[in-house]
C-alpha cells in the first residue's frame, strides 16, 4: 500500500528481488558489473533493514546503518561480508572502478553470507 513503511518481510522480498537482479545481470561490461554489485549491495542492506525492523532501530543512512552493524552483537560477525559489499557499491558509483564478472562472482559469497545470517535471526 503506498505510504506505508515497509515490514521485515517486505524488506526480505526486496533483498531477494535485488539478489536474482544483481545475480541475472550480463555483468561483462564495466557498468552492467558496477550496478550488479550495486544490487548486491542493497540485497544485503534490505537483509540488514529486516532485522532491525524487527529490533524496532530505524536508521536513516549508511553511516549509521554500518555503525549498527559493526557494533550490534548479532550483526558484527557479518560486518566483513557487508562492508565489502558497499565498498564494491560505492567505488562503482562514485570512485568510477571498472568491475567484471570475476568480481561479481567474488561478492556472492559475501552477499550469501549475509543472507544466511539474517534470515537465520529472523
């Protein structure tokens, strides 16, 4: 319904949208692979969303929402695999790194890592 937040499982829904998008994407070309990775990325940070819905925080930025993760006691174990994943997302974006398959396949380990840790929390 427009206007509504979002629940937990609509943040779950969206990751998975964003997952098979950023995984379904030719990423041979430079930008195809920067905004595959870019997918990848807000497919972990909408697993993230679902499990703070839950935990009633809202965070209105990436900076928080990374703080959040690295300092919750559930969460930091899968700092790592996230904070990879924006810094893939942003140096696509805004530092103009070239990216490729290779490195899309690299991030989906990080990317099932954190999938499998939320919805194990959830």
């Amino acid at each position: 319904m427009p206007g509504m937040p979002p629940t937990a499982s609509d943040h779950v829904g969206k990751a998975d949208e964003n997952k098979k998008f950023g995984l379904g994407m030719n990423a041979t070309h430079p930008t195809s692979a920067g905004w595959a990775l870019t997918a990848l990325f807000y497919s972990a940070l909408h697993y993230t969303e679902a499990y703070f819905f839950n935990s009633s925080v809202s965070l209105q930025n990436h900076v928080k929402r990374n703080n959040a993760i690295k300092f919750d006691p559930k969460l930091k174990i899968i700092f790592p695999h996230y904070k990879y994943l924006f810094d893939y997302s942003f140096n696509a974006r805004y530092r103009l790194n070239r990216y490729g398959k290779a490195d899309v396949d690299k991030a989906k380990p990080s990317l099932d890592a954190v999938e499998r840790h939320i919805k194990g929390l959830l």
